[in-house]
C-alpha cells in the first residue's frame, strides 16, 4: 500500500495537498500538470478548472474522520465525483479500542457486502472504492485514505439550500415542490437499501431495547427536575411524552413482530447523495442488522428540523404544511417500495415506527442539549418532539441552525 505525507499546517494547505495526492495518485496526473492548475478557495472548497475538493464533514464514530467530495468537471458540468474518507489516529484520544486500520477494514467491507445485497436494483447503488493509500496526517501518525466513486450529484443538504434558501413564496413554493420529488427518490432508494436479501429476521428485542433505553432517559431527566426546573418543559409534558411513546410501543407488539433489515445506522441528509433518481448512500462505517425506523426516523426528523430553519420567516401553519408535505412524499414512496420487497414491510408498521425513531432522535438530541447547558436549543427540540407525537398544533420556527443536522469540518 502506497504511503503519502498531507501538509497540515494550514486548511488551505492540506486541500491542496489532498488534492494533489488524488489527481496524481487515482488519476495519474503529473505533478507538473497539477502545478498548472489555478486554485481559488472559498472556505473549505477548492475550485481549478478541471476539478473541486470541499470538505462536506467530519465522521461520528470510533476513529476520527474526515470527509471530502472531489468532483471532476467537463465541458458540460460534473461528470464524476469522488468521496475521500481520511481515517485518523484520532481513537486512540476517544479511548477507541478500533484502530484506523480496522475502521477502514470495516468501513470497506461494508461497501463491499452492501453492494452484493444491492446487486441488480435500480435508483439505489454503492460507493465504488477506486483507492487506498497510508496517509501521515500529522504528528507522524499513520492515517488511512479511500476514494469512493458516486453518482456526480449533490448530497440532500445542499439540495434543500439550494431549494428554499432566499426564494420569494412563488419560489419557496416551486422549491418545497423540487424537494417532494427529491425525498421520494431518497424513500424509495432507503426502501430498496432496506429489503433487498434481507434474512427474516426478528426486530422485536432491538425495539424492546430503544423503548427500555428511552425510559430510562425520560426517568433521568425527571429525577434531575428538568422538567420540573422550567415552566417548558413541565413534568405533565414528561407523563404525556411517555404515553404517547408507550401508545405507540404497544401498537407495535400488537400487530406481532417488525422486521429486521439491513441499516445504515447514520442516515442523514449529508450522508445521501442524490443525482436526478439515483441515491447512493455514503459513511457504511456503522452498517448492521437493525429495524428500519433507525434509519427513517433520523432522516426525517433532520429534515423537519431544517425545514423549520429554512422556514423560519413563515407562520407556523405554512412550516407545519411544508413539513406534512415533505413527510407523506418521503413516507409514500418508502411505503410504495417497501410493501413489494422481499419483506413487504406493511404501510401500518412503517407509520408506527417513523413517529417512534423520529421521536427517539429528538429525545437523544433533547438530552444531550440538556446536559450541554443549551437551553434554549432544548426548548426547540421538546417543541419539536411535541410536534411529532402529535401533542402540539403548531411548529416552531428555529432561528438557530439545527444541531447536528450535517457534520462539519470546523
């Protein structure tokens, strides 16, 4: 395996360094011929001619990470893109027993295995590893390096900017329209990543875990008088939080079982590139057998959140109806798939466990916002539970930008 030193002593230094490494190590340019090219950066972007590298996030889990998207251009726009993933030495600071090397392995394999589960389906497909390199990061610490070819599209983040950002409500409403197309494309692609060769497997013990660990959390936060602590986020709240959860439990062991699948474990709108009806899905770091809700729930509960942002100027009822909307096209079309998959998953368990793992999602966000000391973000986030549980009318307008709703590099 090849071995490559990346200059990091300034941002603008490592891009250029990583942008050298790829063009002459994937493409076999010359130096030279790199040297030719004019760089201008805006941030973390680098643009040339011929190719831009920006850095689109940083990874969650074990070893830390770096994400890039290397986009080739042509005479008519973009005709490839690449994801570069630098795995660091970072885990051994977060107490990470994985090594890089064993991240990567990881990482790799669940493309490979993804890909052979996907194998013949359309809308859908997997990054294509085209490159592994050794990397020296910094401190001389090895690091590993792997390109992955995608559909040259955009990830769903920079789609819903690009959507609903400054637009006049003619253009928000034409925006809200593009976006209800494109979170049909990405349910139905999720749906496929869901059922394809999927073993019947039971999901009943996953479920009996995430309600038993978000007992224990609406518990801690009682005990701690959170609720009780501020006028917001009352102990009544709390009670009508854990019924409208434990409803939703029950419903779920009364129609029997739910089924088990193959997740992504991290799907968020960074992490889904969508280019026209294709969706590649990128960051399998975390890939295993799990209920499908993990997926869904997280998806949509950062795309109400950002639609919330976007649509902070708005009354209540238009962000409400932006969301319900955005909401069916994803579920509708997820749903659609789903029921003729090899596990023709019913439309009925797809409901129940949306507004369950949606739900989930906001709890683990109230909860750490909580312990963080950021209040005001907790309040927005209970809001936001309240909204998907159906024990508030209206939606929130955020004037902050989501937590977490995209990774990125700081």
């Amino acid at each position: 395996m090849s071995r490559f030193e990346l200059d990091t002593s300034s941002k603008r230094a490592y891009l250029k360094d990583l942008l050298k490494l790829v063009i002459t190590h994937v493409f076999g340019a010359s130096e030279k011929d790199v040297s030719t090219y004019a760089f201008s950066d805006q941030s973390m972007k680098i643009v040339t001619s011929k190719f831009t590298l920006e850095a689109i996030g940083v990874g969650q889990h074990q070893a830390t990470s770096e994400v890039f998207l290397l986009t080739l251009l042509g005479p008519d726009g973009p005709k490839k893109s690449l994801v570069i993933k630098i795995i660091t030495a970072g885990s051994v600071t977060r107490g990470s027993s994985d090594t890089p090397e064993q991240v990567l392995i990881r990482e790799v394999s669940n493309l490979i295995k993804t890909s052979e589960m996907l194998e013949g389906k359309p809308y859908i497909q997997v990054p294509k590893v085209v490159d592994v390199a050794r990397v020296s990061h910094s401190d001389n610490l090895d690091s590993y390096m792997f390109a992955a070819e995608v559909a040259p599209g955009q990830d769903l983040f920079t789609w819903m900017g690009e959507d609903l950002v400054g637009k006049t409500p003619e253009g928000l409403a034409q925006g809200l329209v593009k976006l209800r197309e494109r979170l049909a494309v990405v349910g139905r692609a999720l749906a496929l990543f869901h059922t394809s060769k999927a073993p019947a497997l039971s999901g009943k013990a996953e479920l009996e875990r995430d309600i038993t660990i978000l007992q224990r959390i609406l518990k801690t936060l009682k005990e701690d008088s959170v609720f009780s602590k501020d006028p917001h986020t009352n102990l009544q709240t709390a009670q009508k939080i854990e019924t409208a959860l434990d409803q939703i439990y029950q419903r779920l062991l009364q129609r029997g079982d739910v089924a088990l699948v193959q997740t992504h474990r991290d799907f968020h709108l960074g992490n889904v590139f969508v280019d026209g009806e294709v969706v590649t899905p990128i960051d399998l770091e975390s890939r295993r057998f799990g209920v499908s809700g993990e997926d869904y729930g997280k998806f949509l509960y950062f795309t109400r959140r950002i639609i919330q942002y976007y649509l902070h100027d708005y009354d209540p009822a238009t962000i409400k109806q932006a969301i319900q909307a955005e909401r069916a096209a994803f579920l509708t079309a997820y749903k659609e798939t789903a029921a003729q998959g090899d596990l023709k998953i019913p439309a009925e368990e797809v409901d129940l466990l949306s507004r369950f793992y949606e739900a989930q999602e906001a709890i683990h966000r109230f909860y750490s916002a909580h312990g963080g000391g950021n209040i005001e973000d907790s309040r927005q986030i209970l809001q936001t539970l309240k909204n998907i549980l159906q024990l508030s009318d209206g939606e929130t307008a955020l004037l902050d930008v989501p937590e977490a709703a995209v990774a990125t590099v700081p």
